[in-house]
C-alpha cells in the first residue's frame, strides 16, 4: 500500500528519471517481490482461483527477473516474511475484500458473465503456497540472483541491507510509497518500464531540504519530523485523524517545527477521536518505520534478529524471538516464517511437448507450464 497522498503529492514531485542502462555492469539492486508476485498472480488469476494447475504466473515472474538480468545487474530478491503484528486490521480487511470478490467472481461465473468474472477473480486471488517455494526453490541457482526472506516485512529488510552496503539501490516493484520514510533506504527505484527507463528518488537528497515540493516546501524539515507527517497521513499501521489529509497535516506541522517529538505526536493525536489510543499508535507506526525487526547476518556465519535502527531506552516493539538456527532457517527461506516448519519441496510439471521459454518470451506469450531447467538455461544463456 504506501502512505495516503505521498506518492502523488510528494515523490512524483522530485523523482528523477533514470535508465538501467545507465547503471554500472554489477550494480547491486534490491527487489521487493511483493510487487512481482502480486502482478504475477494476478495476470493468471481466473486459473489460480479456479485451480486449474497451470503456472503462467511463474513465466510472468521471471520476465521480470530476465529484464534486470540482461541488464548485467546483481539482484537480491527480498520476500515478506512473518505478518507484523501493527498490521493485522490491514491483513483483515484484505482478507474481506478477497471473500467479497470471490463471490462476486463465482456469480459471475455462474451466469457465464466470464469478463466480469475475470475482473473480480484478479481482486480475490491469493498467492498460491507453493508459488513463494518455486520462487525461492528455482531461483536460488541462477546466476547474480540472491533470494532472502525477511523477518517481517521486505520494505524493512531492505533497508537493512542498504544500511549495510549489501545493495547499491531498491527497487519497489508495488509501486510503494512508505519505502521513502524507513530509516536508512537510500535511493528507490519506482515505475521500471519494459524499456528499462525508470524513476528515483532519495529521500534526503531530493526531498528533505527542498523548498518546492508540489505544495510543499521540506527545506527545514528533519528526518523524524517527516516521518511522524508522513505515518499520521495514514498508512498500513494506522488511518489519519478524521479530516485531517496530508495538506492539513502538513499546515499543522510546519506551524510547529521547533516542537519536540513528544510534543510534535501529542499535537497531532489531539486531533483524532480518541487522542490516548491514537498517540500511542502513532508511535507505533513511527517506531515501525524506523526499528523495524530485521534479520542480520554475522561474522561467524550466522543470523540474528535486530532493530532497523537502534532502539531508544524505553521503546518496545513486540515481535516473536526466534532461535538462531529458526533466524537462518527463515532467512535462507528453508523455513516458513510463520508456522517455523521446512518449506516443502515443488515438483515441476511434466515438460515434455511443451513450447521453449525463448519461443514463449520472443512472442510475448506465457507458458503454461516449464521445468526449472529450460528455466534455468534461458537464464544463464540471457
């Protein structure tokens, strides 16, 4: 999802155009896989929902991997892991919109209305199981290619490998807007184009300091103080103080610059209904962008858990501990980050009499079905 009014508001304001091409052989680019599995699933969804067994959505996912790869780019592929806690009334009403649309999509179906059908199969379908295993299981082999799997969410890891100089810049390929205020992200990627153009954006060089952003002027505004507007303008954690949208909020702000941030989150929860409760999810909502709990690798070897960013005396983010082998387990995504247990294997169709992946991607068409081999070979020969 993103936060209410920055994409449109703020970051297509100063985004800067850019070019894959133009990027150096072997630069290091972090991919949220969301975007791509989303996209994927949905381009196949009538067939998923009506489980049909084909696995179109595998051949749309790699052509978006292919495009970075010809590229001559590095790729770390990051997966959500574990559903953060903050955002269960999201996953929820996620949840009802899919039932809700499912139903509509087997009324439709059953007066052999197939368009309408189609439209609301592609707003129910869920992400098959066995799809996030393929993806991890298959692309684990192919060459410049690193799968990882978060704690939590793939936004946070990612700025936790930037943070650690494991990647050189992020790709979100949801199209997310909340990435631009998790500490440490650096420069996004957004809107690749099958021509390799893009758009980017860092937050601190091209938002924080400028005086015209759309109809907003950041010029003195920190890091903390955007990141507070930005989460109070509503977002996955928390919906923003009824009628207050994010040039209202931006008003009450800037008014208040030399606040504290203490101050600054009492302000702003004095507007909602219920302004206890809705200061203290604020400060979740901050504290999630900026601690996040991340997976971090170690000199011997192993994996951790640790915070986005050091957390200060007196905040607490609850979050599941796990063991250092469930870290590594989770991470390396042999493990389902949820229920803990080994992800299981997945059979690959029967290819035989199956047309090649070149034939299929030379006509832009999508294969049914392919083994991880021709998989595999069309990478590496790319």
């Amino acid at each position: 999802m993103g936060i209410k009014g920055l994409s449109k508001g703020v970051i297509k304001q100063v985004w800067r155009d850019g070019r894959l091409a133009d990027l150096a052989e072997g630069t290091r680019i972090g991919v949220d896989a969301a975007g791509w599995i989303h996209k994927a699933v949905v381009s196949n969804a009538t067939d998923i929902c009506q489980e049909k067994g084909t696995t179109g959505h595998h051949a749309v996912f790699v052509r978006y991997l292919q495009q970075l790869l010809h590229a001559k780019l590095k790729v770390v592929v990051v997966l959500d892991g574990a559903r953060w806690p903050l955002k269960s009334s999201t996953h929820s009403k996620r949840r009802n919109d899919r039932f809700t649309a499912m139903e509509k999509a087997k009324d439709a179906l059953a007066a052999d209305d197939l368009k309408t059908a189609d439209k609301f199969f592609k707003q129910a379908v869920e992400i098959p199981t066995d799809f996030l295993a393929w993806v991890i299981q298959h692309l684990a082999t192919v060459p410049d290619v690193r799968v990882v799997v978060a704690n939590y969410e793939a936004d946070a890891q990612l700025a936790k490998l930037r943070c650690d100089g494991e990647i050189d810049i992020v790709y979100s390929a949801a199209q997310d807007s909340d990435f631009l205020i998790y500490s440490g992200m650096g420069e996004i990627m957004y809107e690749l184009r099958s021509d390799g153009s893009f758009k980017a954006v860092d937050l601190r060089v091209d938002v924080l300091g400028n005086n015209s952003v759309g109809g907003y002027n950041f010029s003195h505004w920190s890091e903390q103080q955007f990141r507070i507007w930005s989460a109070a303008c509503g977002c996955d954690y928390l919906d923003n103080p009824p009628g207050w949208g994010a040039k209202k909020l931006y008003d009450l702000v800037a008014a208040s610059a030399q606040l504290s941030e203490d101050a600054l989150l009492d302000l702003i929860a004095s507007k909602a209904t219920n302004a206890t409760a809705y200061r203290v999810d604020l400060l979740a909502a901050v504290r999630s962008f900026q601690h996040h709990v991340v997976f971090e690798p170690t000199d011997c070897g192993g994996v951790r858990q640790v915070h986005l960013q050091e957390t200060p005396s007196g905040v607490d983010l609850s979050f599941k501990p796990l063991t250092p082998e469930q870290c590594a387990g989770v991470y390396s995504g042999k493990l389902d980050p949820t229920s803990l247990s080994e992800r299981a294997t997945v059979q690959e169709p029967d290819d035989a009499n199956q047309p090649s992946i070149e034939a299929d991607f030379s006509r832009g068409q999508q294969p049914s079905q392919y083994s991880v081999q021709r998989l595999k070979t069309y990478l590496v020969n790319r």
